[in-house]
C-alpha cells in the first residue's frame, strides 16, 4: 500500500534500548503504535519525560533529534509499529 514513511518497523516484545533514530529525516516525525496487552512506558530523557505507551497510543516524535526508549515493562505482550 502507499505510505509516506520509507520504511516500517515491527518491534514484538523487545525493550527498546535509548537511541536516535539513523534513517529518519531530522525535519519530519515519526509515527509509533503501541499495540498488545503490556504496561510500557515510553521515556524521552532529552526532554526528562516519561509517557504512559498502553496498547492503543500513538506518538509523534522527532526520532533523529530526541533520544528515546521503552524500558523492561512487567506485564503483556508488546508489538509496536514504528
């Protein structure tokens, strides 16, 4: 199908260490879909701000510029688009 992203990522419970994102763009932002039945949050330390990431939130993020990860979550399953 068309998409205006050049690539998509299909992370399945894997923590996801902090880090930039290499092959993003630094003027455009990323989409990332969290989906499954886990308790994740989502951490930007550049900005010292932790999101709650349940099943069904959607982030925008400028990944080339803002490091970011999803740290060890107890409990569920994991998948997430990005």
């Amino acid at each position: 199908w068309p998409s205006i992203y050049v690539s998509i990522d299909v992370i399945v419970n894997q923590e996801t260490p902090p880090h930039l994102d290499k092959v993003s763009a630094p003027s455009l932002l990323d989409l990332l879909v969290s989906l499954g039945t886990h308790d994740a949050q989502f951490h930007i330390p550049d900005l010292g701000s932790i999101f709650g990431y349940q099943p069904g939130t959607m982030i925008y993020l400028a990944g080339k510029l803002l490091c970011h990860s999803v740290p060890k979550w107890e409990d569920g399953e994991r998948i997430a688009l990005a």
